[in-house]
C-alpha cells in the first residue's frame, strides 16, 4: 500500500491515505473522475507493466453509498456493495439465478447484495460485476469517514 501511495502522489493527488490492503486509497484532486481514473491507470500501467482498472468515487457519492440500507436489518458485513465504472444494462439483473438465499439491488453504478449466509459461501455469480469490484458495507462506511475528514476527497 505504501507504493499506492507513492504512485498516487506522483501523479499529483494530495492528502493520500489507504485504508486496509486492497487497493482503497484516498485522495484530494482537483480533476475530474475521467482524469483521475486515466491518471491512476497509466501510474499503475506504468509501475506494473500491465492494465490494472481504477473504480473511483467522490467523497458524496461514497457518503450516499454507505448510508444506504438496501436491506434493513442486515449485519453490515453480509452486504456487499459492487462498484462499477457504468451502470449495468437495463433488466441486467432478469433472469440471473440466485442459488442461496442472497439478494440483489441495482442502483445506478453500485449492485448491492445481501448475503445472509456469509459473502464466502455464496455461489452467487455476477457477470457484470467482474470489471469492478467490491467491499462490505463496513469499509465503505470506513472509506466515507476518511473522505469526509479532508476537504473535497476524490
């Protein structure tokens, strides 16, 4: 994580934090998503010699994101929140075999999904989801903190 951090500060961005070794950073840029998302790509292109994607989200999207309770009820850690650069194609959901007990919520760019038996267990697939990627309800509520403890955090 420390050369995450490195190469974020590299390409310019301001105030980087990570959070947890899974790739979350944080950041202020004054850029827009499209620029921070290419600038992020070519640092990781660069240092890696292969195309490594970026999800990126403003401070008040991932505040909306970890207020929401899709599933009233459910343990913080049984929902997942899946982030996606588009949102998926209309009616991506219809048809899609649900083998457990999960549950899904398309909203925009994120997919939530309940899993009431524990995310490892699921045999859930997501097909969509594969170019994004995803973190329980708990760390995005933890990222939303550091977003909001710095003025205008990417």
């Amino acid at each position: 994580m420390a050369e995450l951090q490195t190469l974020c500060r590299q390409a310019g961005f301001t105030d980087v934090r990570t959070y947890i070794q899974s790739g979350n950073v944080v950041f202020a840029s004054p850029l827009s998503e499209t620029a921070v998302k290419a600038a992020i790509e070519r640092a990781l292109l660069d240092h890696m010699g292969k195309p490594v994607g970026a999800i990126i989200r403003s401070a008040a999207e991932m505040a909306s994101i970890s207020q929401r309770t899709p599933f009233p009820g459910a343990a913080a850690n049984q929902v997942l929140v899946h982030f996606l650069d588009e949102p998926p194609p209309p009616g991506a959901l219809d048809g899609l075999v649900i083998p457990g007990r999960e549950k899904l919520l398309l909203e925009g760019r994120e997919v939530y999904g309940h899993f009431p038996d524990g995310i490892g267990r699921s045999k859930l697939k997501l097909p969509f989801a594969a170019s994004g990627t995803a973190r329980n309800l708990n760390t995005v509520a933890k990222l939303a903190t550091l977003m909001r403890s710095k003025h205008d955090p990417a």
